[in-house]
C-alpha cells in the first residue's frame, strides 16, 4: 500500500484540546471527563445548533486539522456513529411517537461529512466508514487509494464516543467522546508509514506500544505521533501492520 505522511493533525475530548497535551496523554493514559463539548465557533452558528456532542467534537478535530489547508477530501470513519440519535428515534418509534426529520437526518453516518462539505462550501469527495473493529485501519486503506490514485491531499477523522443503553455491551473500551483527524499526502521519504495486513496470528512483540487500556483508534494515533516504528492489530483473523521503514 502507498506509504503516506501526517501533514498536520489535531484531536480533541474533553480536557485534551492541543497536541502537545495529547501527546502527553497519549504517553501515559489518565482518566477524562465524560462529559464536554467543544464550541466549534468556526461553523456557522445556524448550522451548529444542529449538531449533537459527538457530531461537535468530531468537526471541531476536523476543522482544526484542516485549518487554511486547501480543500481535499474527507473520509470520516466511527464504529457506531451517531448512535445516541438512532436510541432516540428508535425510542420514539416503540412509543409511536413522531420522529424528527432533521433528527432522522442526522443519525446517519455521513451526515457530519455533509454538514462539514456545506459548511466549508467545498465539492471534494466525501465518504463515511464503519468497519467494526478495523474501521480505522478501512478509513486509511480507502485514504491510501485516494493517494494512489494521485490525490495530493486526503483528510481522515476518526471519532467514538461511550455506547448508550441498551446496547453498552457491544463496545465498553471507550470510556470517553473524542476525535481525531489527520492530513495525508503521499510519501516516499524516511517519515513514511505503510499499513498492510496479513493473515495469521498476531506478532505478540509488535501489538502493543505503551499502555493497552486505550480504544483501537486511539492505539492507532499513537503510534501516528509517537514516532514508534512499528505497531500490530490483530483483528478478524487479519494482522494489520503499521510501519515506517526509515
């Protein structure tokens, strides 16, 4: 797969809003605030009174990201997504309650991409992943063929938060709302990471690099600003490897 590096990249949860504190954080894993949200002041403010928390949190890490950068296109990627908003309507329905359209609207998983293209103005291609538990490792896969295909530019944002009642048991590792985002461009250079997958089991050296008590897709942007050279996830019966072979 195409070797690609972080132009620029930005993550935001609750107590954690700069990269430097990140990447303090990310060294050594503290317990965070479950509740916040962030002002995204850069939206215009009819559109943001339309947002739910976790729908704030991941524009605010793709807004700062982005920053003056010029457009690209934007791969949002989540496990669950929205999920509080589909536990309501879902509610509503059993209650034969009338349902929200704008609500409806916006529980689907592209709907915070559509909200950020409007916002922004900006035509580039769009697109919104959820892969179960390799859906960070998907959102790059689809980044790197974007790259290949001559794209200078890609965008990916990566965001979860805790999954409501009734359906808690299906993911309890993520204890706390947070995003991220990172600008790629193709690379070639000794800074360059490769993903790949394999089959077979996992290289028990290479599946984890620091403390494990964290979300995949926080292990993931770990390993994407600590430098490391090499970190595993075994998932599905596939080894993804990230790498940087410089």
């Amino acid at each position: 797969m195409m070797g690609f590096s972080v132009q620029r990249w930005a993550a935001w949860a609750p107590g954690l809003v700069h990269p430097a504190s990140w990447e303090t954080w990310l060294a050594n894993p503290h317990a965070l605030p479950a509740e916040g949200t962030p002002a995204l002041t850069a939206m215009p403010a009819m559109m943001r009174r339309r947002v739910d928390r976790l729908g704030r949190i991941a524009l605010q890490a793709a807004y700062d990201a982005h920053v003056d950068a010029p457009a690209a296109p934007v791969i949002f990627a989540s496990r669950y997504g929205d999920l509080g908003r589909s536990v309501e309507l879902l509610t509503q329905l059993a209650r034969s309650e009338p349902l929200s359209p704008t609500s409806f609207s916006l529980s689907v998983h592209n709907a915070i991409g559509a909200l950020y293209s409007i916002a922004r103005g900006d035509t580039s291609a769009y697109g919104a992943i959820a892969a179960g538990e390799e859906t960070v490792e998907a959102a790059f896969t689809e980044a790197c063929g974007l790259l290949s295909d001559g794209v200078p530019r890609v965008m990916v944002v990566v965001y979860e938060e805790p999954v409501p009642s009734p359906w808690e048991h299906f993911c309890r590792d993520v204890a706390f709302p947070h995003a991220w985002a990172c600008l790629l461009s193709a690379s070639t250079g000794a800074d360059a990471v490769h993903l790949d997958c394999a089959a077979g089991p996992p290289d028990a050296s290479l599946t984890e690099q620091g403390p494990s008590d964290l979300p995949v897709d926080l292990r993931v942007l770990r390993f994407l600003v600590s430098g490391a050279s090499r970190w595993e996830h075994a998932a599905g019966g596939r080894r993804w490897r990230w790498a940087r072979h410089g």
